[in-house]
C-alpha cells in the first residue's frame, strides 16, 4: 500500500508498518487531513498519522460503549474488551475498574465471565467490526456492526494518539454514507435518507440553513426510496428506485443543473434562492432531469460540480468546469447538464463516475453497440 503525501509531494511506502496490520489489501480506506483511515480485513479500523517523526503513528480506532467507557475490538473482530476513558489500553481490566462499572447494568452492560464488562450493542457486532469509512474537510464517519450502525471518528479527548467511534443513536442498517465537506448523508436500508453537518447553503436540504448535530430524516423524500446518495463541496444529490435524481444545496458554479424558472418542482414556498440567470441555493431536494428526460443510475458530487450516468450508460456532467474536470474538452462551466461525448465517440459504456474536488473518475467498459451514425 502507498500514499501520496501533499506536503513533500512524494509516494510514501507503508508496506512496512501497515504489514502487520492487514493481511491483504483493506476494504475501504480514506483520507482526512494527514491521516489515513481504513478497516483491514478483520473489521479493525486504523489510523496513520503522516508526521515527520521517524516512528509512524498507527493507531486502532476503539468503541464507544453504551456505559461511557472505551471498547477496543481484538484482532478478528470477535473479542471487545471495555476500558475506562483516560486509561491506557490493556488486555484486562482491573477488579476496582469492573468495580466501579457494576452499576452500569442498566445501560445494557453485561459481565462476560473474568475479562471485562460488555456493551450488549459492542459484543453482539464485534463479529462484524467495521464496515464502511468516508470524510470530509471537517470530519470522519463510519458504519460498524450486523446493524449497520453509523458514528463518528474523533480524537480522544485527552489529546492523546486514541481515536473513538462513537455511534449515532440512530439512524441503523446505514448501507451509505457519503461526506461533503462540512455535511454528510446517510442512506438506509429502507432507502431513507439522513442529513448531518453544517446547513449554511442548503445542503441538508431541510428547507432552512441550521446546523444539525445528529442525523436528521429529510422529510421532504421520506416517502421517495432512494438507492443511493452523494454529498459534495456544499450540495447534495441522490437517486430514487425508479431513476429521478433528486438535487438540492448551494449552486454558484451552476453544479445543481436547475433551472432558474423551479415553479413546477418547488417542494415548499421560500425552498429556493434565485439570481438573475440561475437558482442560488436550494434548500429543498428539486427533482432534476436529464437531457431527453433519461433516468439516472450513478450520481457523484465534486466540491462545485456534478456528474451523472444514465441507464444507457451515458455520462452527464455540470458546474464549475475551470480545470477540465467536466470532461468537455474546454475548461467551461456550464448550468445544465451535459453528455460528454468522449465515450460515445470512443465506443465506451459508462458504468460508475467519482468526483474528486476538482476532478472526475470514471469507470468504463467497451460498448457493444456500434456507433450511432
């Protein structure tokens, strides 16, 4: 495994002391300022730290159990032992710390024979471990558990080289999570979806610009499922079970795609902002439609602009366009949606696009249609 590190602009190796950690290649893994975050492939989550100390800095991410005390999960994911916060990590815990826990019963702690005093919730995922992991500028999340369990990653408040996941009280069966930003989405199983973060453009998308610091239901497509979700800079998008794309947040280098005329699919009076030639911020999911009206299978969101695919495996793409990331062949934004030739041209099927902050990734596969005349 490498990693390139911005501040020297080199590829750093971590063979060496993330070996010993992973037995193969991780299952996710992100970045969020100068660490790297992944689950290996036992369910662990870790943190490396990019320092200029000679001795790297890899650190487990321990649980947060429901009795306020700290649960590191051992190597297979099928052991927790919980520790009291502040304390150094040990394998046991001493019978004065399983003392002063007994009276943590009623928050759904268990005795689990001489090792320690289990969360319920922790001992019954620990055979799963971590599942998911995605950041953004301002924070991590992840999901953990057979329920699926959403939560946040933070730095342990004794300043220390510990980091907490510390879960949501809910959403759970999260099967998504997507991080702008300053905001995060998170999809259910039942294809709800939840907002968390700052709301200062609309990103949220529940009709004001309050900062929401627990996942909140957006209520204006509760009764729409949706099957997957996107969170950029400071907008959002998803995709519903039938192909309509739902978009919504700050649209100042057009990545929204909506007209400014937005009569027709205003969910609520006062949703949208309008400039002279374009909508501001929305605040409301807004239903956006491609060109010839095609429903939609992948969405992605970048810091200013989006990118969608089709069912016929065509890509859209809109907003900012300063360093080519629209893929146009120009460095052009543009306000609506728009198929980028290349593909087409090339006779390439798109199946999935990522949006990078000022760039655009996509997957592809030869098309087996000939080229239309």
């Amino acid at each position: 495994m490498g990693c390139m590190n911005g501040e020297m602009g080199k590829l750093i190796d971590l063979s060496d002391d993330l070996g010993n950690i992973v037995s193969s290649s991780p299952r996710k893994l992100c970045l969020h300022e100068d660490k790297l975050f992944f689950i290996s492939d036992s369910g662990e989550c870790f943190v490396r730290e990019f320092t200029n100390s000679t001795t790297p800095e890899v650190n487990k991410v321990l649980l947060e159990s429901t009795c306020g005390s700290t649960a590191v999960l051992q190597t297979g994911g099928s052991q927790v032992t919980i520790l009291e916060q502040g304390n150094k990590i040990n394998d046991k815990i001493c019978d004065s710390q399983k003392e002063e826990l007994k009276n943590c019963t009623n928050d759904g702690c268990l005795r689990d024979a001489d090792d320690a005093l289990l969360s319920c919730k922790a001992k019954e995922l620990s055979t799963v471990g971590f599942i998911n992991l995605s950041a953004g500028d301002s924070h991590v999340l992840a999901t953990f558990g057979r329920e699926k369990q959403p939560g946040k990653i933070k730095r342990h408040e004794d300043g220390a080289y510990m980091y907490i996941f510390s879960p949501f009280s809910q959403p759970i069966g999260v099967q998504e999570i997507a991080c702008g930003k300053e905001h995060a989405l998170l999809l259910t199983a039942q294809g709800l979806v939840y907002s968390y973060g700052m709301g200062s453009r609309g990103q949220l998308g529940h009709g004001d610009i309050e900062r929401e610091d627990v996942p909140k239901l957006l209520e204006a497509i509760a009764c729409v499922p949706m099957e997957t979700v996107s969170a950029g800079g400071w907008h959002s998008a998803c995709i519903s079970a039938i192909g309509d794309m739902y978009i919504w947040g700050w649209n100042e280098s057009g990545q929204l795609g909506l007209p400014p005329d937005l009569e027709s699919s205003r969910t609520e009076e006062g949703s949208s902002h309008v400039m002279a030639d374009r909508i501001s911020f929305q605040m409301v999911p807004a239903v956006l439609d491609l060109p010839g009206g095609v429903n939609v299978s992948k969405v992605s969101c970048g810091s200013r602009h989006t990118a969608a695919v089709s069912y016929d495996k065509r890509l859209y793409t809109w907003g900012w366009g300063k360093y080519g990331q629209l893929g146009h062949g120009d460095v052009q934004s543009r306000d609506s949606p728009k198929l980028v030739d290349f593909f087409l041209q090339n006779r390439l099927d798109v199946l999935d696009v990522t949006c990078g902050d000022w760039s655009s990734a996509v997957y592809t596969c030869p098309s087996p249609e000939p080229m239309p005349r």
